[in-house]
C-alpha cells in the first residue's frame, strides 16, 4: 500500500523541516520568516564581494525576497540556487565562492527549509575566509533569529548543533 505524503514526512529524518503542505509542520510563514533570516545573513556579507558581485547571486537574493512576499514560485527560487551555485563554482574568490553559495543556499530555502542553515553557515564562512571575526557575525546572525518564533529558534539552533555545522566553518 501507497504511504501518503504526510506519512512519508513523518517518518522522513528531516520531518521538521517540512512544509504543511508535504505533511510537515512549518506553515507558509514560517518557511518566509526562515528564507528572511537566510537571506539577511547573506545580505550582510554581500559588501566582502566588492562592487563586482556577480548578477546571479544578486538575483538569487532578490528572488528569496520576492518569494518571501509571495511574489515568485518555489521554481524560480530552485532556479537562481542553481545559477547562484553555478557563480561559485566559476569564482576563483574563496570568499566570493562563499558568498555565492550562501545565496543559493538562501534562496533554496523555498524548496526546503532546512536550506536556511546554508545560507547562514556560508556566510559565517565567507566571513572567516575574509580575515574578519567570526564572533562578531555569528552573535549578529543569532540577535536576527530572535526575530523568529521560538519554536523556529529552537529548530534553527537544535540543527545546527546536530550537524555540528560550528566545527565545519
């Protein structure tokens, strides 16, 4: 017999991360308050690119905006992850490289919420490339979580320790 979505998402590893309408718990809003804070870290970091960021990461976080105000598809934002990944992997900036992937990372957050790690992880290690202090970023990007609902912070916070994305950057 055929699981229905809401049984596959229940018994998927990544359950809270899914959206209601796969049989996850994260609303709508939740998943637009995650792909914000995604894209805020990003855009933080956006000036280590310099005056030549590339237009597809640009494109990348106005498509996450967009998609935030529900004025854009879950397709369109798969679509500027890849062009955003595909600036990283041309770049020959480790720090650009960074900060390309934390905008398709961003951006993918419309796909699937856990992305939102992503962007926010990239953008610490874009930091780190640039010479620049880590602590500094990381308590900035934790006072814009404050921002999110408890239960959001806790997600964000729970994951990111599991995956020990810390000891990665």
């Amino acid at each position: 017999m055929k699981m229905t979505s809401k049984e596959q998402a229940q018994r998927s590893k990544r359950y809270h991360w899914i959206a209601a309408h796969r049989g996850g718990p994260l609303s709508l809003s939740d998943r637009q308050q995650l792909i914000r804070w995604a894209r805020e870290c990003v855009e933080h970091v956006l000036h280590l690119a310099g005056p030549e960021v590339d237009q597809r990461i640009i494109d990348a976080l106005v498509t996450a905006a967009a998609w935030e105000n529900g004025k854009t598809s879950t397709g369109d934002c798969m679509k500027k992850s890849l062009g955003a990944h595909a600036a990283a992997r041309v770049s020959t900036n480790e720090t650009h490289k960074a900060i390309a992937r934390a905008a398709g990372q961003a951006v993918a957050t419309a796909h699937m919420a856990d992305h939102s790690l992503g962007g926010a992880y990239y953008a610490l290690k874009a930091i780190k490339l640039a010479g620049l202090e880590l602590a500094t970023e990381k308590r900035w990007q934790e006072e814009r979580l404050l921002v999110l609902p408890v239960q959001l912070q806790e997600l964000v916070k729970a994951t990111w320790q599991q995956k020990k994305l810390d000891e990665r950057i």
